[in-house]
C-alpha cells in the first residue's frame, strides 16, 4: 500500500509516493523546474492560475509514477498540503473565475484593518484569535468592492488545498483549519464568524462544506483517475495548510512543540493547548490540522513574507554563476555581524510581525571600501535569522518559548551561517529532519486514512540528519549583531 503526498507552493507544486508499511518515502518529484511566475499587475498585488497547479501537478505526479514504476492500484490515500491565505473563486459549473489572489498579496490591508476596527479588536482577538488583516475574507471582500461582476457571478470560495481537492473529486470542501486561516471561524462559538459575514456582507452559502482536517474526505472522480493515471478507489484523507503541514512533517502536534521553515518566506509554528493570541496580531493563532473541539490542538504562526525570497533575490541579482552553496561558502569568509552591513529582508508585501506595514528590503551601512560580496551574503543569512529571532521575540510574550526548533534540512536551513546564527541568538537547539512537505501530506493521508493508530506510528521512519547547538563562544558577537539591525529596523518604521 502507499500514499500520495501533494505540497501546492507558489514556487512549484511537489509530489511524494510514500510506502505505507515503513514510511520511507520511494519518489518525490516537483514542477515546474524554475520557480513558477506570479503575477503582479500592481505593488503589493501577487496572483497565480489555479489550473496552473492542476497541471504541474499532473507533471510532477507522472514524474513520480514513472520513477517508482509502482502498481498505481496500490495507491489507495492522497494528502493535501497547500500554500495558505489564498483565494480561488468559481462559478457553478466549477470555473475559475479570476487568478487566485495568494498569501503574500497586499491588497486588502487596508479592509482588514477597517474590519477590525468596526467590529472590534477584543471581539476579533476573543473569538476569531486574529486580526481579520489581509487575510481570505478580506481578499473576498475586496473582489466584492473591486471586481463586482466577478462576485456576482461566484458560486464557492476555496483556499489553494481545495481547489485541488475538487479537481480530484469533483467536490466541494474546506476544513476548520482551512476556514480559521481565512479569517472566517468563531473559536469562542465553535461556528463560522457571523460577525464576519455580516461585516462583509457575504453570504454562508459561498463557503464550501465542512470535512475533517484528517478523514475521509472525498474520493477521487473517474474523469481525474483517468486523467492522473490512478485507480477510482483512491481517497482524499488529509488536507492541511502548508504551515500546519509542515510541522505535522516534523511530528509536531502536541503544545510545546515548535516547526519551522524557511522558504520563499520564514515560519516560526507553535504548537499551544489553550486559546491565546497577540494582542497587536502580529502573529497569529489557527486551528492545528489535529484541533478538534474536544481536544484543543492551536497553532501560533510567525510568517515573515521576506526571508528565502531575498536570499533568491540575492542570488538572481548578485552572483547568478554561482550555486547556493557556492554562496553559503562566500558568506562565511565575512565576519560574524558583517563589519557592521546589515540587511532588512523586507521587501515581499505587507508583514504581519511589522503590524501590516508594507516595508522595502534594504541594505543598510553599506561601505565601498570595507565591504565584499562575501558581506552581502552574509549580511542576508544573518538578517533572515534576526527577522526570526524579532518574531520569536514577540511569541514568547504570549507564552511560546522554543528550546527546541525542529525544521526539515532545506532551503534556508541548508545555510551553515543561518543555522548558527538563529541557534545562537535564540538559544534554541535545532534539529533538522529528512522530511518536507509533501512527504508530511502522504503521512498524514495515512493517518486520515486509519493506517496508522498513533502520530509517532506515522512518523518512526522520520529521521533527524543534523543538531545545531547555539555558538556559546559567539553568542556576545551574535547578539550585538542583532541589536544593531534592530536599531536598523526600528528606525525604519
């Protein structure tokens, strides 16, 4: 028996074939091979084509069939793992009516915040755990404002997750997790936000049916079995955002428990018990994927938009003949703290943790006679770290305080500089993981599924590659460094 893992990105849609038995992952494969084009008609405006996904789905899966040349009939559960605070209009007949407005799209802070106001921060904070902010409902809104014979003509809303999910099946769905990222579930009445409806005026009857996080959710339709090259037996068993994924990657579901990753943007995830939040929202509290109502499972998300993007940025702009290990070798010829360069990885839309200001990446102390392309790259892994510790800063307020941060060994984490940079300005040992998005979905289509009875069951081939102990000896250096480029930051907004 195996399992389908599918992590929807906005840079390339992944897919992994788990065996069921042991866990291990037999093939993985993602597409396109360059980062996928977002479209941004405006500053701060970021758009995709849903059948965009759908079709380097379909790649990367073919990809993956062919390579593990397994019976396609053994494949019996699908996860789902997607980019978050997207928003897929359709109509009746289930087409897509306008390019998904993304997660890092800016345009409706300014509705959030209006919303906010009028229905009232402690009420939002009390019952919603957030700011409505920039987040689905207000991009749902926006359209309304903005784009009226679009509205008119919308038959569901869903977030990136399941569209995929009725391209499979033909149906319908969102989840509790799904709708309290979007900013439309009431944790203190267990229901969708009435308050919220009514503020924005938007009718129920648009947001798509309840299924469980983890479950039988839907199963997969003859025209897309045919279509993927899969059996009609096949069912959709797990759905969950790309963060809430990722530490369902990690085996982190339990309070106390800390994810993170650092790709196109940067992720502190904690795992709490009780409800809690940021008095000024900068970050935010959602339903875990094993929240239930009996069983109170929250997570409390730091998302920086700017971290893995300027690191991209860097590369394209600075050094494109060079890898990025090539790179991560460049930057530990500078000094820790960068002789003073500091840089401000800003510059991908407004920023939750910054209380929704649209902030530019900067450069800053740049000195032409000191400073190399060695600093530069450094500068940037130092500051993608502090912007972590900024916000790690403000979960400890609310009672989040990692000792351990458990990450997969990618992206970022892949940068020797950046690991010992967050481990020594936090404290916090690091421990890196064989496991990503996609291969954290096809474990949680198994547990949806009921293969597996426990969590660590699910997780026993998971296994760690590297410990990251903080830099006692450079910790003073590490710290004066940060202090510097948060003076940096302060000034700036």
């Amino acid at each position: 028996m195996y399992f389908l893992g599918f992590d929807i990105g906005s840079s390339s849609v992944k897919v992994s074939l788990v065996e069921a038995l042991t866990g291990n992952c037999l093939s993985s494969a993602f597409y396109p091979k360059q980062e996928m084009p977002i479209i941004a008609k405006r500053i701060g405006w970021a758009e995709q084509e849903p059948e965009q996904w759908w079709s380097n789905l379909k790649m990367a899966l073919a990809e993956v069939l062919a390579s593990s040349a397994v019976d396609a009939k053994a494949i019996k559960a699908i996860g789902i793992s997607y980019q978050m605070h997207g928003l897929v209009v359709v109509d009746k007949n289930k087409n897509v009516l306008r390019p998904a407005i993304i997660w890092c799209d800016s345009r409706a802070t300014t509705i959030g915040q209006q919303a906010f106001d009028a229905i009232g921060p402690e009420h939002c904070l009390s019952h919603l755990l957030n700011s409505p902010g920039n987040f689905t409902a207000s991009k749902l809104r926006w359209i309304r404002e903005n784009e009226p014979e679009v509205y008119d003509k919308i038959y569901k809303i869903m977030l990136p997750g399941d569209y995929i999910a009725m391209k499979l099946s033909g149906e319908i769905q969102t989840t509790v997790s799904g709708l309290s990222e979007g900013i439309f579930w009431d944790f203190k009445n267990d229901e969708v936000s009435k308050d919220v409806l009514r503020h924005y005026d938007i009718d129920e009857s648009l947001l798509a049916d309840v299924v469980p996080s983890m479950g039988i959710q839907c199963k997969i339709s003859s025209a897309a079995a045919k279509e993927l090259g899969l059996s009609e037996d096949v069912v959709v068993t797990y759905r969950g955002g790309d963060q809430p994924n990722n530490a369902l990657s990690l085996n982190v579901l339990q309070p106390g428990e800390i994810a993170t990753t650092a790709g196109t943007s940067g992720v502190v995830y904690g795992v709490c018990g009780d409800v809690t939040y940021d008095p000024r929202s900068r970050v935010n509290t959602f339903a875990h994927v094993n929240h239930t109502k009996e069983n109170t499972r929250l997570g409390v998300l730091l998302c920086i938009n700017g971290t893995g993007i300027m690191n991209s940025w860097l590369h394209r702009n600075f050094c494109p003949n060079v890898s990025y290990e090539q790179m991560n070798d460049m930057a530990a010829l500078a000094p820790v703290g960068s002789d003073g360069l500091s840089v401000l990885p800003f510059g991908n839309g407004a920023e939750r943790v910054l209380e929704n200001k649209t902030c530019s990446g900067v450069i800053a102390g740049l000195s032409l006679t000191t400073h190399s392309l060695n600093h530069i790259i450094r500068a940037t892994h130092e500051g993608i770290a502090f912007s972590f510790q900024y916000g790690m800063e403000i979960m400890k307020q609310i009672g989040v305080n990692p000792s351990v941060i458990r990450a997969g060994k990618a992206n970022m984490f892949l940068s020797p500089i950046f690991r010992e940079t967050l481990a020594s300005i936090s404290g916090a040992t690091i421990e890196l993981y064989n496991t990503d998005g996609s291969v954290g979905a096809a474990r949680g289509a198994g547990i949806g599924l009921g293969f597996y009875k426990t969590y660590d069951e699910a997780f026993v081939s998971l296994q760690k590659l590297a410990v990251v102990e903080p830099d006692v000896q450079k910790s003073e250096e590490y710290q004066n460094a940060y202090e510097h480029w948060k003076q940096e930051l302060i000034n700036r907004i």
